[in-house]
C-alpha cells in the first residue's frame, strides 16, 4: 500500500459527514506552482509524480532548520461566499465568510526513518451568521520506523475538532424540531499502525487502526438542548494483505478486513442498538506503469452486521480504485471510485451504502500558472429505509505561484443533491478566493 496512503480501515462514517459541509472549504487544490518566465522547456515527470507533487527546487519552500528537523510554517487567508449556507431546499441564504488558516509542520531530514509533526486550524467568521461561525483544527504526529531495506514500520495518530456540514443527512436539524441555533462540533482521535515487509517477491501488510468519535450537545431554537451522546462511537479494525509481484510495477493482492463499531449510551436512550462487526474481502493490484500509469484497483465483498435484529445486515460488493494517469508533462488526469458502508444515525436505516466516483484533471497552462477542473458524483443508499441520495459537485481553480512565499488561488464548486426523499434536495455554489504565506 503507498505510503500516502492511509490502510482501508481508515475512519469510518467521517466522510458522510463533510459531504454535506459548506461546499468544501478546501484549502488550494495544488501544493506547488513554478514560475520560470523566461523557460519553454517541456516539464519531465519522474517516475510517480504529478504536476501538483512534483520538487521544484528553486521555488519550494526553505523552512527553517532546528537540528535535523525542518520547520514549515504556513497562514492561509481566504475570502469566499457561499450561496447557501444552510444547505436549504427553499429561501436560501447566503452569506460571506473570512478564513484564516495556520498550518505548522515539522519534519525530520534524516537518511532513514522519517517524522512528521503537524498542526493546522481553519477558523471561519461570517459576515451576517455568526452563529454558523467555527473553530477547526488538527494536531497530529506520523512516522517510519525503516527496520530494514525490505520493511518498515509506519504510524499516525491524530487529534481533530470538526464541525457537521448542514446539508449532511445526520445534521440534527433535519431530523425534525426546532433547528439548532449553530452547527454541531465533534472531536475525533484516530491512530493507525501498518507494518510492511517484502520477502523476495511477496508482500505482507499487517494494519491496525482506532477512531474515536465524540459529538457536543447543541442547542435549538426554542431553547431545547439536544443530547448527543448516542451519536458518539469507537471503531477498531485490523486486516492484512498479501501481495506477489508478478511482474515489475504490477503486485497482485488479497486484502482483508475486519472491524467493530461500538455506540455510548444507547440503553440509556431506548434508542436502537447500533453496535456492529464487519468484514471486507477483496483482490486487486498496485500498479505502476513506468511512472505514466500507476495506482491500485481492487474489487471485493462487504457486509456489515448489527447487534439490533431491527436493523438489516448490510452486504454487498465494495471495493475502490485510484489511477493517476500523466499523458504529457504538463497534464494529470486521476479517477477514482471506492463503495463502502459508511454510518448514519437517520431514522431506522443501518448504514449507507456509498459508491463515489470522481475525476481529476490538473494541466500546468504556464509555468507558473495551473489549473483545475474536477467532477463527483455519490450516490448513497440508506439500508432499511426507502431512501437514496445523490450528490453532483463540479468545479474548477486556479493557482498563482508569484514567489517562493505567496500562492493565490482562486476556486468554484457548484454542488446538488437529489434525494427521493422530501425536503432533502438542496444546491449551492461556493467560489473563495485566497493567498497562502509561506516560509
């Protein structure tokens, strides 16, 4: 499994969460720009890289050396509007909004193993609701532990407070009532570990992960507090790979996972019994193409099954790809597609069934100048109950390099959902623009 990649045990139910936030409050869509005015020569690809990963020495940031570790401190500064804030069907509002986003990284620079420790936070002020004002941020560290030239050991544990997207299915104010008076927050701590090692031409992966999800009571309009409690969870997962690499660039795999999800307080709520243990089987093969095609395509069974006897056993084919395709030096096209069951406390359903898909493409238009353009489509189906949502989102972005230390970046994302559900449709447009500091 790529080393950028977190194992598939990665958090669960987080991403059904952020589907229906604010339009995406991305930071820019490319980490680096070159600018070389007076070259028209035609940009090399390495083996792996992208237009929007590659090393640019003479414009990527110095940081500040501490020893062996190199410091990168970052502030991002972004003025955007959104259209709809409050992902409503009828009478949307819309509103501007400021963010302000510091980063801090902390990297080692040593030969082998390797340290990442970082920070970040992305704080949003509205110009006219201030109650839909929030507080983001991350604390986390990751490493490699490089026990020998064919293993390594790598980790990550993270710290995150997030606020719930109003146009996500979960948000409490669509669950009937008086609407709350602001976004609900919820804390999540993850901590994953993968072990990897190579025997010849055979791969084994051991991975482990745990997610911790905490979500705050909020408050409504006629002064009711809602309790959230039932809502908070654990999830634990392990599962494995074995992999042989059939030909150079190509290893073939069988993955397995296995997983268990755990609710609080749910007796104490008379509420249905959410707690479940999962499964996952799938095959596939990494690839890599002499660098110009490379990614993993993998294909499977899932079925999730819940403690409840109410609640459906979930179960179905599942599985993702990601392909990364560099037709020419100065374009990057990625598609990618995974099915998974994600969580969801709506009603009587057990889960969702999730098939997402998107398209990427990046094409350095100078050479200081990329662009972007970039389209989703995510169909969910709620298990037990007759109900399927479907999300379109397009969009497009620029991004200016005017130096080693500034980036501009101007970006627009259009986003609808359809749902055969009755006051759950909503659209809405988001377009920021922005600069980056950098060090």
């Amino acid at each position: 499994m790529s080393e950028k990649q977190r194992p598939k045990i990665f958090t669960l139910g987080i991403i059904a969460l952020l589907l229906g936030s604010e339009l995406a409050l991305a930071q820019t869509a490319s980490e680096q720009l070159v600018r070389d005015q007076l070259a028209i020569v035609r940009p090399r690809l390495d083996r792996g890289e992208t237009v929007t990963n590659r090393s640019r020495p003479e414009l990527d940031p110095l940081g500040m050396r501490a020893g062996s570790f190199l410091i990168y401190p970052r502030l991002g500064l972004q003025e955007a509007y959104n259209d709809n804030i409050f992902a409503a069907e009828s009478e949307e509002q819309g509103d501007f909004i400021t963010l302000v986003r510091p980063q801090l990284d902390v990297r080692s620079d040593w030969t082998n193993h390797a340290v990442d420790l970082h920070a970040g936070a992305t704080i949003g002020r509205h110009a006219d609701e201030t109650d839909e004002d929030f507080n983001d941020f991350s604390v986390g560290a990751s490493g490699r532990l490089d026990i020998t030239g064919r293993s390594n050991l790598r980790g990550d544990v993270s710290y995150n407070q997030l606020h719930e997207g109003r146009g996500s299915p979960d948000d409490v104010r669509r669950q009937g009532g008086s609407p709350p008076v602001e976004p609900t927050v919820f804390k999540v701590g993850s901590a994953f570990l993968t072990y990897t090692q190579w025997l010849g031409r055979f791969l084994l992966e051991l991975d482990g992960a745990a997610d911790r999800l905490d979500y705050d009571d909020v408050r409504r309009e006629d002064g009711e507090i809602i309790n959230n409690d039932d809502r908070d969870r654990t999830i634990v997962a392990g599962g494995s790979k074995l992999g042989y690499e059939f030909l150079p660039g190509y290893t073939a795999f069988l993955r397995g996972v296995v997983d268990h999800r755990e609710y609080d307080n749910l007796a104490e709520f008379n509420l249905l019994d959410r707690d479940s243990d999962g499964y996952l089987v799938e095959v596939g093969t990494d690839l890599d193409l002499t660098g110009v095609l490379f990614g993993e395509v993998a294909i499977g069974y899932r079925s999730q099954d819940y403690d409840d006897p109410r609640l459906d056993t979930v179960n179905g084919i599942a599985g993702d790809a990601s392909l990364t395709w560099t037709p020419t030096g100065l374009t990057t096209v990625t598609a990618s597609i995974t099915r998974e069951v994600i969580e969801t406390t709506v009603g009587t359903a057990a889960a969702i069934f999730e098939t997402a898909g998107s398209l990427v493409l990046d094409h350095e238009l100078l050479r200081n100048l990329l662009l972007q353009a970039r389209v989703s489509v995510i169909e969910d189906d709620f298990q037990g109950i007759d109900r399927s949502d479907t999300y379109i989102r397009v969009g497009f972005g620029a991004n200016y390099l005017m130096n080693r230390y500034i980036y501009l970046d101007i970006n627009y994302d259009y986003l609808n959902r359809d749902s055969d559900t009755p006051g759950q449709d909503f659209e809405g447009s988001f377009i920021f623009v922005g600069a980056r500091f950098q060090i």
